[in-house]
C-alpha cells in the first residue's frame, strides 16, 4: 500500500520540481503573449482534439507570434507568412532541430531517421543519399511507367464500381495504388495486400496512428521513459512487423546479387544496397529499413489525404469540377491517358492542388522544431528547449494574406508564380528550409497524375442522399490532416 501512494506522490513531486525548474530558467524571458495558464496542465484544455484550428483560434486574440505552456512544456506558436519566414528561413540554424515525440524513440528509430535526427553529420549523409541518388529529377523519370501501370490499376479498379453502379471510396482505391507505386518504386514489389492478416499497410498505418496520438510523455517528459498510455510499446510492434518483411526482401535481394548474370534492379533498394557495399560507414541494412519506413509511412498517407480532400472539394464545387475536366479534355484528348509529362500543361490542375494544400495540408504543424538557443523575435524572447510550432493551416487561411480565405478558388493560382516548394511562406505546406520535406518532388508528381487521371477517366457525382451543401468536411488531427467522413463518390462513363 506504501508503494502504491508513494509512486503518485513521487509523479506529482517530480512535475512540482520540474515546474520549478521552467520557471527558473524562463523567468527572465519576454515570452510571446498568449492565454492565462492552468498549475500543471498549463493551456492543454485550449488546444482540445483539433489543435491547428484552437491555435488559429487564439492567435487571433493574442497574435500571430504566441506562446503557450502544454503541460510542462514551453510552445512557440507561428501563425503568419511573415514570421515563418523568420523561423524557417532567417533562424533556420538554430531552429533546425526537431522537437522530438516520445513515440519516435521507438526502436531508436530517433537515432536514425532523417525526419528526427538533429542537423549533423548522419542527418546530412541521409539528406544526400535522398537527394543524390533516390529523388532526383533523372531517377523519378526513370519510374514513370511503373507509376504509370499503378494508375492505370487504380482506373481499372474504379471501372468496376462505375460499371456496377457503385460508390467508390476514395481514400481506399488511392492509397492502394499509391502504397504499390511506393513500394514498387523501393523493392519493386506490390505490399499492399488487403485481404492479409498481417497487412504490410495495416502495420503502416499503425504506426501513423501511434505518432498521431497524443501523448502525456510529450506534455510531462518527466513521464516519458513510463510510456504510460503505451503508444511506444504499441509502435514498436507495427515497425517490428515492418521489419521482418523489410529484412526477408533485403535477404533475398542481396542473394540474388551474388548470382552471375544478376541484371540489377532499377529501384530504391538496388541503390541503397549498392552505396552500403561501397561505405558501409554511411549505409547498412539498419539504415535502410529505417529510411524506407519513413518514405513508404507518410508518403502514403499523406498524398492519400491531399487527392481525397481535393475530390471533395471539386464535388462540392460542380462548376470547378466541369472546368478541370474541359482542361484534361482539350489537352490530353478523350482517348489518352494522362501523363507525368502533361503535368506542366495543365495549370488549372497544378491549382486545384495548390490550393487543396493550402485549405488541407496534410501536416497543418508541420513536424515540431526545438530551439537550440534562445531566440529574440519582434522584441519577444523564444527560449532554449522551446517547442517551436508553425500553424500553416493558420498561415493558408489568413484573410490578410488571401482574398475570401475560407473559399476553395483554384483560380487565385491561376498567373500566379506562387509555388509548395518552401520559397513563398504564405503556402509552405511541405515546410521550408534545410528540413523542407525530401518526399516533395515524388508527391507533387503522385497527387497531379492520380487526381488528373480520376477526373479524366469517369465523371462523378455524390451518392444518394448526399449534396454538395451536406457534405461532411470536417477533419481530424492526426499526423496528418484526416477526412472525418471517408469521401465516397459514384463514378460515371463519360
């Protein structure tokens, strides 16, 4: 009984010292205003299940520059073009660091991973190998037709609803052909396998879930080794599973490299495999499995949401719907199929995706940074260890910024050199600065080819019951930005 009062006691002792500690060493600083604070919890009932839209909430009251407490820890909130060029552009260097979640310890998996490693050496080498070798304009090229035959899977697929009358749900037929057109890009293999017990996708998307949930350990970190809700534990049985596919794949690839006459493979795994026989200093097969995760996880996931939140859209909008169609029409022609090369033909497409991302993005926080050092901004102190947040939700809907925010107008974009990739910061949606998302140049070409491809082939129309006035656009926050209501969409023969 002894033991059972003393560990409460010795929790509450702990977070009492640890507030002790934070308010010695903040005491001092000109924090960014912000919203009165609760003992302990600090502004968590503030936040509440959909933080990017309680935080531009409140950044309207106490501005775009805001500090908040969440739990123990000390938030920096940035919710303006303006001042995200500041954070992610003037300090990126001291501000380049991650604010690391509990749940990517997992494994280690921190220790590895080019989204949570700090700015150094290990973190420069994978940025390399990505950007050298893996995501270049001249390897991306080179895997247009298997990306290709994944879509032509995918309007195979929706035929078949669209001959039998039925509703497709969207997120379902998309993830499925952009999970195979990653997996078939790294190992050249199909790994989504729905009717699977031990789905190669489930285990992926477990693992999204589990770094989406929120976690006391990233509030109190005096809490964190206790993995007290076991989101940790949890994760780290969906990447083990990951894993032992990913080794069994590498095991047999590297048996059938010894064979004479093997013909190498033009995918990710024949590159990497051959950079760790040439220094294994900076690539092993742990290396590899951990970096593959990170491709294959939020590559998925997020390029699904953004094609889903851009079909709801248009179905919302008839009238911009018709338009997209008549632009696929006249340049592809009725009988062709829409092609990577097409893309830079197309610009009402390239804006309904731009301003998709800037109503939707799939990340509304971006990942969190860490302020290496203490920071003075617009006369307000960020401090060292401070969590560093950007809302570019906030930042996308900002009336200052876009005439009738709250609208979906692809045409604001249309003559516009406004582009996602981290040069202008009123649409940063794949972040800015040196940890800019490396996946950005494969998921730009994914979102255009598949959304151009599903609005070229079938026309669509909303199932019985549901009008464009009725249709449920809420979100839910996660690692990325969720549908609430599954979008599901009856396709029609032209």
């Amino acid at each position: 009984m002894d033991f059972v009062l003393a560990l409460p006691l010795s929790v509450v002792l702990g977070l009492v010292l640890f507030q002790a500690h934070r308010f010695l060493t903040t005491r001092n600083a000109r924090l960014p205003p912000g919203p009165p604070r609760l003992p302990i919890i600090g502004n968590l009932l503030d936040i509440g299940d959909r933080p990017h839209k309680s935080m531009a909430r409140l950044a309207k009251v106490h501005g775009p520059l805001m500090s908040l407490k969440l739990g123990q820890v000390t938030t920096i909130v940035i919710s303006s073009p303006s001042l995200a060029k500041e954070i992610l552009q003037k300090y990126d260097s001291v501000l380049s660091n991650r604010y690391l979640p509990d749940a990517a310890r997992g494994l280690d998996h921190h220790e590895i991973s080019i989204t949570w490693l700090p700015v150094g050496p290990l973190w420069r080498n994978l940025r390399k190998i990505c950007n050298s070798y893996i995501l270049t304009p001249q390897k991306l090229d080179a895997n247009q037709e298997l990306r290709r035959k994944k879509v032509h899977k995918l309007l195979a697929d929706v035929q078949q609803h669209c001959l039998a009358g039925q509703a497709v749900d969207i997120s379902q037929v998309v993830c499925k052909a952009i999970f195979n057109s990653l997996s078939n890009t790294i190992f050249s293999l199909d790994l989504f396998d729905p009717s699977s017990e031990t789905s190669h996708k489930d285990a992926v998307r477990g693992i999204m879930v589990e770094l989406g949930r929120p976690n006391l350990g990233d509030y109190f970190p005096i809490l964190r080794y206790l993995d007290l809700q076991g989101i940790r534990g949890r994760l780290e049985t969906h990447a083990v599973k990951l894993f032992d596919i990913y080794d069994r794949i590498i095991n047999e690839r590297l048996q059938s490299r010894r064979v004479e006459g093997y013909v190498p493979k033009n995918d990710m795994l024949e590159t990497l495999l051959s950079i760790s026989e040439e220094d294994s200093d900076i690539m092993d097969n742990n290396l590899i499995k951990h970096l593959i995760v990170e491709i294959i996880t939020p590559g998925s996931d997020t390029s699904t949401s953004t094609i889903e939140w851009a079909m709801a859209e248009l179905l919302r909008h008839p009238r911009t719907l018709r338009k997209a169609r008549e632009e696929l029409d006249k340049i592809i022609g009725r009988e062709n199929m829409v092609q990577e090369s097409d893309i830079a033909h197309l610009p009402y497409l390239q804006a309904i995706i731009k301003e998709t991302l800037r109503l939707h993005p799939a990340g509304p926080l971006l990942a969190p940074r860490e302020a290496s050092e203490e920071v003075e901004l617009c006369g307000f102190t960020i401090p060292k260890g401070a969590k560093v947040l950007v809302n570019v939700w906030a930042i996308g809907r900002d009336p200052s910024t876009w005439e009738d925010p709250e609208s979906f107008v692809p045409e604001r974009f249309l003559g516009s050199n406004i582009d996602v990739k981290g040069h202008n910061f009123e649409l940063i949606p794949f972040g800015a600065g040196r940890r800019i998302c490396p996946g950005l140049p494969l998921a730009i070409r994914m979102a255009h080819l598949i959304l151009g491809s599903l609005l070229h082939s079938f026309d669509w129309q909303l199932e019985d019951g549901t009008t464009p006035e009725n249709m449920d656009m809420e979100d839910i926050f996660g690692l990325t930005l969720a549908k609430a209501e599954p979008l599901r969409a009856i396709p029609i023969q032209p």
